[in-house]
C-alpha cells in the first residue's frame, strides 16, 4: 500500500505585521506572487488534496487563480493574530522560526 500524501498551504495573513497593505503571500517576488513560490514545490509532490488557505479578505483575488491539483478554502474569520508585531528593525521569534523551518524542508 503506497502512503497518502495531503498538504496545507497557509495564505490566510492579512499583512499586518509586514505593515503592509496587501497581505505577504500576494506581493509579487520575480514575477510570481509569493503563495505561487510555496504551491510549486507542494505540487511536485502529488498531495492528495493540497489545500490553500486563504482569509475572506483574499478570497476573490485568489478564487481561480491557483494551480489545477490545488484547493482553496476559507477561514471563517480573522480572529487575531498569533503574536504582536514586533518592534521595526527586529525580526519576530515567529518569522525567525518559520523561516528556519522553510529552510530545514527544502534541504531534507
């Protein structure tokens, strides 16, 4: 029996403690918004389902525009985010971490 593989792609972030207007997985990165840099790499290994979740805010701007193989689904509301914004200039525990993380998958 060959194991089963399901993947969740987290884009329900409303961009506030990027300060941003737009949230972080829509800003554009070399042609390309940030969210599509994280779906490819989810796709090459033929998840059964991927999913992507995305805020209500982002919805529209998301609703048919993902990969065929991949699912949107909504949040049901924004109910605060997981730790405050940090101070300008200082990276929060949670992006050093996140990013550490991100970097661990890609070399194993």
């Amino acid at each position: 029996m060959t194991p089963s593989l399901a993947a969740v792609v987290m884009a329900g972030g409303l961009g506030t403690r990027m300060r941003s207007e737009r949230p972080k997985h829509l800003h554009p990165l070399l042609g390309r918004r940030l969210l599509d840099w994280s779906i490819e790499p989810a796709l090459a290994l033929h998840p059964d389902p991927l999913v992507v979740v995305c805020s209500p805010a982002t919805r529209s701007e998301l609703d048919g525009t993902l990969p065929a193989g991949a699912t949107l689904a909504v949040r049901r509301s924004h109910v605060g985010r997981a730790m405050p914004s940090p101070p300008r200039g200082r990276p929060s525990p949670a992006s050093t971490a996140t990013s550490s993380f991100s970097t661990a998958l890609r070399r194993s």
